[in-house]
C-alpha cells in the first residue's frame, strides 16, 4: 500500500510529509516505484551543514557531546591559505569535494549557543575538521554572528 506519491522535497522541510505530495492515500504507483531511505545516525565530530540554500550549503555545525554547536570565523573569516584549508578540510569532512568557498557574517544564518570551536587553524592535510588545531571544546571568544558557514564544491 502506498500512502504518498509524488513526493517532491526541496530540501529545507523537517518531516517526510512536510514535501509537497498528492493528497494522503492518493496514488497511481506500480509495485516497482517503492522508494525507501537508510538514515544515517550522527556520531561525534560528525559535521553538518544547516539554515542554507542546498545541502551543500549552510552553517557549519559540529557535534560534540551529543549537542550540535557551531564554528566561529576566526582565523578563517578572510581569504587566504587558513580559509582555503579550512574550507578543504571541512568539505571534505563532509563528503563533497575538497573545494568551495567561506560564508562569512551576513552570508550565514546566526546559529545558537554552544560555540564549540574557535580560531580553526587546519594545515590542510586533516581528514576530519575536529583534527585541526584550535583553542579547544567550547574555548572561543564569538558570538553566533561570527558562525562560519559552506558553500562547498558538489
């Protein structure tokens, strides 16, 4: 039995039935257009990208201790050998090309405490954002304005 068809997110919504869809029970489906999904549960130093345009653009969010917190721009809010590394780094981390591009201040979505890392200094060979030096969990001296945020290479 089908209970949705032509199902149609863009991305942003929070919920399946949040996607724009024909009318609950309302479908012409063959047996063959079952669709299914395999979630994917977040573990520590796992990254995220949240509050942008596409999945692979938003804020950086990082998990620590099981809450969600964000990256502050120090260090990394102008262009230069930090940011791009930063940027390599963190896009990679997240699965996607080790490329793109800083959003900074009025580009980002201001997250909500906890800050968990600040003055990120990755040399570019780390493989995970959590490997690269900084001050330490919760350490920083930002506000939410100072989140960074991704526009990374698909």
């Amino acid at each position: 039995t089908f209970l949705l068809d032509d199902v149609n997110c863009v991305g942003s919504e929070r919920r399946l039935g949040d996607c724009p869809h024909l009318a609950y029970g309302s479908e012409n489906c063959s047996e063959s257009e079952g669709a299914g999904f395999r979630c994917v549960v977040p573990t520590e130093n796992d990254l995220r990208l949240v509050d942008g345009s596409a999945r692979n653009r938003g804020r950086v969010e990082i998990l620590h201790s099981n809450v969600w917190g964000t990256v502050c721009d120090d260090y990394i809010s102008t262009a230069g050998t930090r940011q791009t590394n930063f940027v390599a780094v963190s896009c990679g981390d997240l699965g996607f090309e080790r490329a793109g591009s800083a959003l900074t201040t009025s580009a980002v979505v201001d997250g909500v405490e906890p800050i968990w890392l600040d003055d990120v200094n990755c040399s570019g060979a780390e493989t995970q954002l959590a490997s690269c030096p900084n001050l330490g969990w919760n350490v920083e001296n930002c506000t939410n304005p100072e989140d960074i945020g991704l526009a990374c290479t698909p």
